[in-house]
DNA sequence: ATAGGGTTAG
C-alpha cells in the first residue's frame, strides 16, 4: 500500500532534507515541481522503501504520475527494492502502461523469486496484444529455468518465432541456459551452435552446462574455441571451467587452468577461490586444495564445507573434523552440507563415535535438520563397521522419506558383512525404486555370489536379461606426462598393452610371494561370462596401475580415476603394490579417495 | 529508462 502520509507532513519530511541538491536545480518548482526529471532523480536517489513511498506521494498529489516515464520509473524501484507487493499495486493503478512497465512487471516478480506471478503477468502481456520486447522475455524465460518448466520454456522460444522477435543475445542466452538447467543439454546446444554470434554470458552457460550433464571434456574444447573467437573470459567463466576440471579430475588441465588463472591475475574471490580448493581436492592432491584454502581472506560456509568434505573423502577423517571448531570460531554456522561433509568424513575413516556424536548434535546445537543424506552417512557408517542392526533400527525410525542412496548404503554395507537377509530387503526396496538401474543387479548377484547361493545369482541375472539391462562397462582414468589413457575391464586396446600385461604378470607374482590371493568375489558378473575366465587378474584399476609403473617417472605418485567403486580385491592389490613398488598410488573410486603409501591406506581400511 | 552466466554433499 501507499503510504498515507498528508501533503502537509511530506513536505517537511526528511525527503526535503535529502533532495536539497535536487532542489537548488528547479528551486524555484519546490515543492509543487510539474519537472519529471525532478521527480525520477529524486526517486534515484532514494536509499530505502520509506522514501520511496514519499516521492510517491508527493508525485501522487502534483499529478505527475500521469507522466509515463514518472510512473515507470516509479514502478522500477519498487522491483529494485524487492517491494514487490507495492510494484504490483501501483501498477494496477497505472492508467498507461507501455512495454517497460509490462517488462519491469515481469522482471519484478522475477527478481523477488514470484514465479507464479512473473509468467502469470508474462501470458497477460500475450493476451493483452503487447509485443512482448526482448527485456521481458528473458525475465520470463528464467522464471521457466528456476522452476525447471521445460514445457513453458518451449513455449515461449515458440513464441519467440511467431512473433519474429529478433534473438538478440541476452533472449538466446535465457533460452540456452533453460534448455540446459531443464536437462534438455541437446536442444541447449542446438541453439548455441545455431547462434551467429555469442557472447561472454552464452558462451559461459554452455561451458557450464556440458560440465554439469558429465561431459566436462566438451566443457574445456568449448573454453579454447571461445577464446580462439576472441571472446575474452572473465571471472564467472573461469569459476565454471575450474568447476569443469574438478568434475574430469584432470590435474594436468588443473594446473593449466591455474596457470592461466594466475597470469590474467583474477583476484581469488571466494566463488573462484571454493571452486578451486574442490578442483585441487577432486584431481588428487589434497595439499594444493589447503594450500588455496590458506590464501583465501574471505571464506563462507561453501569454503569450509569443501575443505571439511575434501579432507573426508581423501581419508583424513580427523583433519575434517578438527576443522569444524575453527570454522565456528571463525564465526560461520554450518549447513547441512557441512554435516553431510563431516559425517561423510567419519565414515570414510570409520570414526564411529564422533559420527554418533555429530549426528545427534547438528539438530539440538545447530538447529539443522538432518534429512535422507545424513541418514545414508550414518547408515554407511554403522553399516561398514558391521553395526548393520544399529543401521536398520535408524532406518525403521527415521521420519523423512527413503531413498535410493539410502537402501544402496545399507546394501553394501551387507556386501562387505555377508548379511543376506538384509541385503534381500535392500536390494528389493532398490529395484523398486530403480527398478531400471543394472548396478543394483549386479550389487546383489555378488552378494548371492559370496554366499555360494548360484541358483539365486542366476536368477538375478536371468531378471536382467528380461529386463534387457545391461551393466554399462566401468572405466578407469590413469594421467602419465600429461595425457590421459583410458582402460575398461580386461582391456587390450592400449598401445602399450603388452608391456602392462608383462608388468601386470611380474607384478603377481611378486606379490603371491607375500600372500595375495585374489578375491574373485568381487568380479563377478560385472561384464559378459564369456568373459569371466579372462578377466580375474585384469580390473581396470589394476591395468592402470601397471601402466603407471611403466610409464611415469620415477618417484611420482600414480593418479588413478575411477568412476565406479574401487573393490576389495584391487583394494588389497594396490596397498602391496604401494609396498613393493614403493610409489604412492592414489585411486579415485567414485567419490572418495584412497591414498596407498607403503602397504597402508588413508581409510585405514575402512571402506 | 530496463537485462544475464559462478562455489560445497549425493
């Protein structure tokens, strides 16, 4: 509403006071002033709502609200001040109204997060006959993109078309950006391509889009054919290539983007610098990550909670948690985030107390509330150190809703303890879930497979079959000088593949001596049978770690990539080698990290 | 007169 202040009491309100400079201008108008430029500085220089509401009414009494450029700029504002109430009030009210008024509308209810209201004064600026202008319909296009509207979106790039509006940069960049944040990263980069020219923004929420969707190498093809453009990048690009290079896992296209960094001199903002610390961390070197981390002035909640989460999933559980103390002295509170990152540190480490103890506080001392994911912490955690009735009895009590993570934690849980009966209700609630996801299949036929119950696994697979699933192949990702080299299971495509499977050879037996023995448990059924005989010695991480051995130099630790879970019998395979080859490995197996150092792991084996 | 893209978990 209005405020309902009198002429008389306005005219000697602070307003005056503010506006002296405005009134040595047209002096001789005020405070009856019929100058629009008066009255549209005067609400330029407006420092909150109140003296808004009284240009408003001194307009309101001088009549000048019948000036269309007094009331939009009015109306204008009101959005920038998120009044959005007041905005919407007055522009009922308006007798006029041309395309800005409707834009700013639409912008308004954008900004102040009013979805509903922002498309819903968007369809009436169609209905009405309006031309909707190339400032409404980005406003619109976004409020399609923040409530994932594909349908509307499509709609309104439709209309686009039947209008013959013009696709000027800012249109085509809201529309990719939807089409990409909707999932539809194809017809994202289908208008992209189609594009003319692009600008720095466009350019940008491709790049970030392909890294997003899993495919962070386009991201980077996409960051060099920009700059061969002649488009130069700036900060947000650079946060979202580094935010590319933690997702390949890439260290050597880590350091490059960090070098570049460097020499256009981007100051480390606390975007920039977060993105950084979780690039280091998820390309394997948890130093770099801390080191970035020590150089940042200003750290919030993100920072920390990266730091705290890359300690965790590298092992260094106690790191993690000693962490937490000084960020709250630091004066930041946590977020849910920051629990998930610490429990989710306990369970990497198998530091089963302070899990307890973090689960149970973070709602009584930090009024945060846990949700599924703390569960599945908890249930990972309790699970793994074979408290499997513990994490059942969590399950059956929690109040919020179960989900796939969930039963996926408890299910290998019962892998590593051999719980099948468990195991059976996990696994069912998982395929009710998912019941397309083959990896739940195989989760469970190795169960089965462990407990020598054939009948069962061939049941399992015989459901696959019908339900034509196929296990997508893993593969695993080794950096040696520079290059990255790619095998799958029981791979001969490697130009160097003799010489790993010579390593490979010399490796085992060397390693028998010391009493490995293969653990063909965990193998099973992850590819065709017919290939089962042939690929026992030969896991992917295993080849790549042979490679390692042939092809980096001396004394520099093997960076493996993984992008499933790494199994127990590459597990105990890399710790000896770590031993007898004396060279660090570090495996990335999905999510987590395990640095093996002369026959030891960061996890302390608990995994 | 008006306009945009960015960081942490899973």
């Amino acid at each position: 509403m209005v405020d309902p202040l009198t002429p008389s009491q306005h005219r000697q309100d602070t307003f005056l006071d503010h506006h002296t400079h405005i009134g040595e201008i047209s002096e001789s108008h005020f405070p009856f002033s019929f100058d629009p430029k008066f009255y549209i500085s005067a609400l330029l220089s407006c420092r909150n709502l109140t003296q808004i509401k009284q240009v408003h009414a001194q307009a309101t009494v001088n009549g000048m609200l019948q000036n269309l450029a007094v009331a939009n700029k009015l109306l204008y504002i009101y959005t920038q001040y998120k009044a959005i109430d007041e905005a919407y009030i007055f522009f009922g009210s308006m007798r006029e109204r041309d395309s800005f008024s409707w834009s700013v509308m639409v912008g308004g209810f954008e900004k102040a997060g009013d979805y509903r209201n922002c498309l819903g004064t968007f369809r009436e600026v169609i209905r009405s006959g309006v031309k909707p202008d190339n400032y409404t319909l980005p406003f619109a296009i976004r409020a399609c993109r923040d409530t994932i509207d594909l349908q509307t979106g499509r709609v309104i790039h439709h209309i686009v078309h039947k209008f013959g509006l013009h696709l000027d940069q800012f249109v085509a960049a809201a529309i990719v950006d939807m089409y990409a944040k909707c999932g539809v990263i194809e017809d994202a980069r289908l208008l992209f391509d189609k594009m003319p020219k692009r600008d720095l923004v466009t350019w940008t929420v491709m790049i970030s889009a392909h890294a997003e969707c899993g495919n962070a190498n386009e991201s980077l093809i996409l960051f060099d054919r920009m700059r061969e453009e002649g488009v130069v990048p700036d900060k947000v690009t650079m946060v979202t290539v580094v935010f590319a290079c933690a997702k390949l896992g890439a260290m050597h296209k880590a350091k490059l983007v960090h070098d570049y960094i460097s020499m256009k001199q981007f100051s480390l903002d606390v975007i920039l610098g977060t993105a950084m610390i979780d690039m280091y961390a998820k390309c394997g070197s948890i130093d770099s990550a801390r080191e970035i981390f020590d150089r940042l002035k200003e750290k919030n909640v993100v920072s920390w909670s990266a730091m705290i989460a890359a300690y965790g999933y590298h092992g260094h559980g106690r790191k993690a948690l000693d962490l937490f103390p000084v960020m709250l002295r630091s004066g930041i509170l946590p977020n849910q985030i920051t629990f998930v990152s610490l429990l989710y540190a306990c369970s990497h480490t198998g530091l089963i107390d302070e899990g307890r103890r973090i689960f149970y506080s973070m709602w009584e001392d930090y009024s945060v509330r846990p949700d599924v994911k703390h569960y599945t912490c908890m249930v990972d955690l309790l699970g793994r150190a074979g408290k499997l009735d513990e994490a059942l009895e969590l399950i059956d009590n929690m109040s919020v809703k179960k989900d796939e993570g969930l039963w996926g934690a408890l299910l290998g849980a019962c892998r590593i303890h051999g719980h099948i009966i468990l195991a059976e209700k996990a696994a069912k609630s998982l395929l009710d879930l998912q019941p397309r996801n083959p990896g739940h299949y195989v989760l469970l036929s190795n169960i089965y497979a462990k407990a020598g119950r054939w009948e069962d696994v061939a049941k399992v697979r015989e459901l696959m079959t019908q339900r034509r699933l196929k296990k997508t192949p893993g593969w695993t990702w080794i950096e040696v000088d520079n290059k990255t080299h790619q095998f799958s299971v029981g791979d001969k495509t490697h130009p160097r593949s003799k010489e790993i499977y010579e390593t490979l050879k010399i490796l085992s037996e060397k390693l028998e001596l010391v009493g490995y023995v293969p653990d063909t448990n965990f193998v099973l059924h992850d590819v065709d049978e017919e290939l089962k005989a042939g690929i026992l010695y030969t896991h992917s991480e295993k080849l790549a770690i042979a490679f390692g051995l042939v092809g980096t130099s001396e004394g520099m630790p093997i960076r493996i990539t993984k992008n499933l879970r790494i199994c127990g019998d590459c597990h105990t395979f890399s710790k000896l080698v770590s031993e007898i080859a004396r060279r660090e490995i570090v495996v990335r197996d999905a999510n987590r990290f395990h640095h093996f150092k002369e026959g030891a792991c960061s996890c302390g084996d608990y995994w």
